[in-house]
C-alpha cells in the first residue's frame, strides 16, 4: 500500500538531478577542451547539456513531414452514449482522448446527474471509470449508477439488492468503476494525479475521468481573483487528459442570469469565461422550473472542436435513474430557437392583454 502522496516531488527531484549532473558532466569536459585548446566545442557540449530533461520534437516541419498530415488519424473515443452527439458530425463517436467536456446548467438542473449518465453509458461500452464526487458521498454516487445501470428509480434501489447483484452477474462485459470522494474544496489537480498513480499500480488504468465537478476544486495557486483560479484549475484538468491520454469530464456552474434563459450559452458560464477556451466540447442544459416535473428540457452545443456546434436538441431527463435521451424532434440553430422562445413570449404576452382586455 504504497504512499503517492509525494510523487510528483520525487518526480520533480529526479529530474533536477538529472539535469545538475549532466551540467557537472559538461564542465568536466570543458575544462579538459579549454586545456587542449578546442573552445569551438565547448559550446556545443553546454547546449547539449542545457537540453537535458526538455522534449526531443522540434515540431511539425510543414514541407518535410508532408506525409504526416495525410495519414487517417485514428481518434480514440470514449462514447456518450447519446446517438445523436456520437454522430460522425458532432462528436464523431465520442469524447477523445486527452479532450476535455464540460457540461454547464444552473443549480438544480442536472449535471451531476448528466456525469453519472456519462459513466454509466462508458461503462456499458466496457471502458473503465473513475469518478471524482466533491459534494456526494461515495455510496450516494454509487446508488445512482446502480439506478442508471439497472434501470430501477434511485429511491429504490436500496431495498432491490438482489436484483442489482443478479443484474452485474449477468453482464460481466461492463466496464470497471471507481468512485473517490474529496470534501469541497480540498482536492487539487495533484491530488488528483497522485490517486490516479496509485490506482494504476494497483492494475486500474481509467479510461475516462468524471469529475464532479470542477469549480468547486483547489487550485495549486492562490490568486486574489476567483476568476484566475478557476481558469487555472480547468487549464491543470486539460493538461492532465492531454498528460496521461484520457477524456475527463465535468461540470460547471452556469451564473444567475441564464436561470430563466431558453438556452444556456458560453457567456452564461459563471466566474470565468476562459474555463470555456481551455474545453474542446462544451453541452449546457436549461431546463425552466414548470419543465422539472415533465422531464423536459434542451441540451445546447455550445462548442465542439471535433465537429459542428451551435445546435439545440430538445430532451428528456430521468433524474430517478439519471437518464438522459434526446427526443426525435425537430433539431434546431441557436438562432432558430431563440426566435422560437421570441414567438412564444409574444403568445404569450399577446393572450395575457386579450385576458385583461375581455
């Protein structure tokens, strides 16, 4: 049971060790050129040292490495389970590895329900999960995949234990998951890696992180600004999908004003904007409070690097079994849809006036 706490400082020493040595090594052998009067070779072996521990691709030659822009990029994918997002001109197949997916709504819409419907999809494509909850307990997490995986209403499931453990028994094909809780605001990126590391010498190699959710993480800096931490927190989430090759998901806080929006878009996005920039696919959801007792709601693309954006998909949202699944209705542009709640309001407004007129 080994400590991974101090991993990335090991990690960290090693490599300035390596580097202070292959400095010392250099001097050596200048000394003895200077003696032997061969200065023009001092230079060189300094630069040789300088480069120890920095990354050996000078980058993508445009003419020479031609060949390398027209070979089919195998993009591995960690599906959403979501037919209509999997499609080859949204996300074509899913989120890939070393991307980042944020889903952002109000509080009270659904995003945590959202990650759990992401994992439990994941698993059902035999990928391994590792979910990070900052405000439920393990076992709380737990029983809403239990509900989602099983098909039984979450305030069920407790008192359905065989048929849970019948139903896993069943179909072994699932993947794995692992569910870790850290209090609010106590867990940083390096916390983060450190289970990872621990986890992957014990056998258990993620293949796609939810994290639930991200704005209520540590950053590693301390700013004046929240905005600043924020941008950082999200930037160290990046670089760990890019770093160990997995999609992460997670989840944002939209702000107040986008509580009674028809869509929920980039600019709703509280605190910082630039948490945005750093994602490659971004989902909102809004969901009106006379929508929570039908299900209803809409699912905004509001970026995607893999394919198109700016598409509004109506929904329906089990929060007893935390499904989601996009109607077969018509799908709409972010312009059709706002002009859609326009004509609606106008309705709306215009049968309140004939009301008060009569």
């Amino acid at each position: 049971n080994p400590d991974m706490c101090d991993i990335q400082y090991v990690k960290d020493k090693s490599l300035e060790f390596c580097k202070k040595q292959a400095f010392r090594d250099a001097l050596e052998k200048s000394v003895e050129l200077i003696q032997t009067e061969k200065y023009e070779s001092v230079l060189s072996i300094m630069k040789e040292a300088i480069s120890v521990g920095m990354p050996n691709s000078t980058g993508h030659d445009f003419f020479e490495d031609i060949e390398a822009r027209f070979v089919k990029i195998n993009r591995q994918v960690c599906p959403t389970g979501l037919p209509k997002l999997d499609a080859a001109d949204i996300l074509n197949g899913g989120l890939g590895r070393g991307e980042i997916g944020i889903v952002t709504a109000n509080t009270g819409v659904g995003k945590s329900h959202w990650l759990v419907a992401m994992g439990a999809n994941a698993m059902r494509a035999g990928k391994n999960v590792l979910h990070y909850t900052f405000e439920l307990t393990e076992q709380a997490v737990g029983l809403r995949y239990d509900s989602n995986l099983c098909g039984i209403n979450s305030s069920e499931v407790i008192n359905q234990k065989e048929r849970v453990i019948d139903f896993y028994e069943k179909n072994e094909d699932l993947g794995r998951l692992i569910i870790k809780e850290y209090p609010t605001n106590s867990a940083s990126v390096i916390t983060i890696r450190n289970h990872i590391d621990k986890l992957m010498l014990r056998g258990f190699k993620p293949n796609v992180i939810v994290i639930d959710y991200a704005d209520i993480m540590r950053s590693t800096r301390a700013y004046d600004s929240l905005r600043h931490e924020l941008k950082l927190i999200y930037e160290e989430l990046r670089n760990l999908a890019m770093e160990m090759n997995i999609p992460i998901w997670t989840a944002s806080q939209a702000n107040r004003d986008s509580s009674n929006s028809e869509i929920v878009g980039l600019e709703n996005m509280s605190e910082a904007y630039g948490k945005a920039m750093v994602a490659d696919f971004v989902v909102t959801l809004s969901r009106k409070p006379v929508e929570k007792s039908t299900g209803h709601g809409r699912l905004f693309v509001a970026k995607n690097r893999a394919g198109k954006d700016g598409i509004v998909f109506p929904i329906h949202m089990d929060t007893s079994m935390s499904k989601i699944e996009i109607l077969n209705q018509e799908v709409q542009t972010l312009a059709e849809a706002n002009q859609s709640d326009e004509k609606m309001m106008k309705e709306s407004l215009k049968k309140k006036w004939d009301e008060l007129k009569g």
